[in-house]
C-alpha cells in the first residue's frame, strides 16, 4: 500500500506556493520603490542595447550643390570641392541649390550597440579567456599536487595556499599595478591572469579530490595490463574525475563569470562598469542595475543548462570519453 501524499507535499500546490511567494516579495518591492517617488526611465532601456545615430554631411565651403556620374560636390569660384555623400544619405537640397558653409547637405541613420552589448562583449571575452587558463592551470597543479616529486607538490601547495587565502579583488590590484606594470601588459591581460590564476588554484582542488575519489586498483589493473601510467590517467582515471567533479566545474566557471565583474576597478569597460557609467550619466540606478543583474542571470543561467545537459550526456554514456 503506497503511502498516501500529504497535501504540502503536493507539486502543483507547492509551485504555486513558491509562485505566489515571489510575486508577493516582487509586489512588496515595487510599493517600496513606489514610496521613495522614483521615477522610473523603462523607456530608455532599449538604447542600452541598441540605438539610432544620426550622421551629418556639413559643407565644408559655401558653394552650389551639383552631381555628375553619381558622386556629389561644391562648386563655387575657386573650383569644385568633392562630398563623401553615397546612395545611403538623405539629400536635404536639390541639385543647383546655393549652400552655405557648415549648412547640413545629406543625413541618414545608422544602428549602432549600446554600452550593454559592448560590456556583455568584453565580459564575455575576459571570462572566455580566463576560463581556458583556469582549467590549464588547474588541470597541471592538480598533477603536481599528485605527484611523487616534493618539489612539485610543494610549489602546488604553496601557490594554493597563497591563492586561496587572499580575496580576488586584492589580487587584481597586485597583478595590475605590480606586475602589468613590471612586464608592461594591457590591463585586459592583467584582467585575464588575476582571474585565471585564482580561479585556477579551486581548480586544481576541485581536479585532485575527484582524481583521488577513483578507486587505486584500476590504475593497478591497468599497469598489470601494460598500459603506461600516463595513458591509464589519459584514457581510464581523468575521464571518470571529469564526470564527478563536473558539477563543481560549472559552478566554478559560473563564479568566475559573476567575478570577472571586479575587474572593473581596474578601468575595463566590462558590463559592471558599464552600468556604473550609466546610472552616473542617466542617474536611473534601478533601471540599469536590475538590467545589468538579469544580463549576468543570462550568461550563469546558459551555463548551468549547458552543464546539466553534459550531465545527462555522460550519464547515459557512462563517461566522458
């Protein structure tokens, strides 16, 4: 006899519980935002991704406008002044019309991306980077922390303590204005190895605790088969650590997304800084925060999908491989 399902336990009810939870929060928000007299600017938040610009022709003489073989020009006593008008610009004279200096002669509008976009571009970008340098220097200080040289696992084990133990942002400011200044590297750079290097150090914990985890007699059933120690960690040991600590992987790469965001207070135009030189020009500080915080959701929530469906991938595999 199953046994019978209490009502708090059942699903619909309980998604819309957490339903009516949230829109009860959301709505409480909103009336406390509506007493402060804010004046929300909605309206200006799609020419944060993409705007209109206008783009004038001014005449650099004064002259009479003219046209031949479809090129456009000025012509006055002292000769003929070509125009930089093709198809795409709207004429504001007719041909023949007497212009004066600085008179606008053609216009037309051009799409341009807001600062959003261009911020989402270079955060993308500087997580990309640091992501491959993360797993790089995880993957070989987790080999140094397993290996049977001291030497090795004890420059592992002091570049993790070191990396560990201190915050990110103070590491930004060291690798900015100590050693991108000594090597002379662009503060992109800097951006990239400050978040590759901490990240890479919970990496290399995260790789070792999950290479650890496999069962030693499968390295020892694979040297009795003649397989060498490398290939058996190549083709056997690394593929199953890679399953177990996947999980922790997508969540590392999600934290270094939401970390690249410090690198800001080191003048990189990424989305955090973005938003900030927004509220400063447009003082909307609502407006453009809850936007800048749903662009990041975007990004972590992507990675968390993509990292559920290798899950369910490997699972129905078995591993990695």
């Amino acid at each position: 006899m199953s046994k019978r399902q209490s009502l708090a336990q059942n699903k619909t009810l309980g998604h819309l519980i957490a339903l009516a939870f949230y829109l009860a929060v959301g709505y409480f928000l909103y009336v406390a935002a509506s007493s402060m007299n804010y004046e929300w600017k909605w309206n200006s938040i799609p020419k944060y991704f993409i705007y209109e610009q206008a783009v004038n022709v001014s005449a650099p003489v004064g002259g009479t406008l003219m046209e031949k073989e479809g090129k456009y020009f000025l012509k006055n006593d002292d000769g003929e002044t070509p125009l930089n008008i093709d198809s795409s610009y709207a004429l504001e004279y007719q041909i023949g019309d007497d212009i004066y200096e600085f008179d606008i002669i053609a216009s037309k509008t051009i799409t341009k991306t807001g600062p959003v976009l261009e911020g989402l571009w270079v955060t993308l970008k500087i997580s990309f980077f640091a992501a491959i340098l993360t797993f790089i220097i995880g993957i070989i200080t987790a080999l140094m922390k397993l290996s049977s040289y001291v030497f090795l696992r004890d420059i592992a084990t002091v570049y993790i303590t070191l990396v560990r133990g201190t915050p990110l942002l103070v590491q930004i400011f060291l690798f900015y204005f100590i050693v991108a200044n000594i090597f002379e590297l662009d503060r992109f750079v800097a951006g990239v190895l400050s978040l590759g290097i901490f990240f890479g150090a919970y990496m290399a914990e995260v790789l070792r605790g999950a290479i650890q985890s496999i069962d030693k007699g499968q390295l020892e059933a694979a040297s009795s088969l003649g397989i060498s120690h490398f290939q058996a960690m190549r083709y056997i040991i690394f593929p199953q650590a890679l399953k177990r600590a996947l999980p922790t992987l997508v969540g590392e790469m999600i934290a270094l997304v939401k970390d690249s965001s410090l690198v800001s207070v080191i003048a990189i135009t990424d989305l955090t800084k973005v938003g900030r030189e927004i509220v400063a020009n447009t003082f909307s500080p609502f407006e453009t925060w809850i936007v800048i915080a749903v662009v990041y959701l975007c990004i972590t929530f992507s990675l968390s999908y993509l990292g559920h469906i290798l899950e369910k991938k490997f699972s129905k595999k078995g591993g990695v491989a």
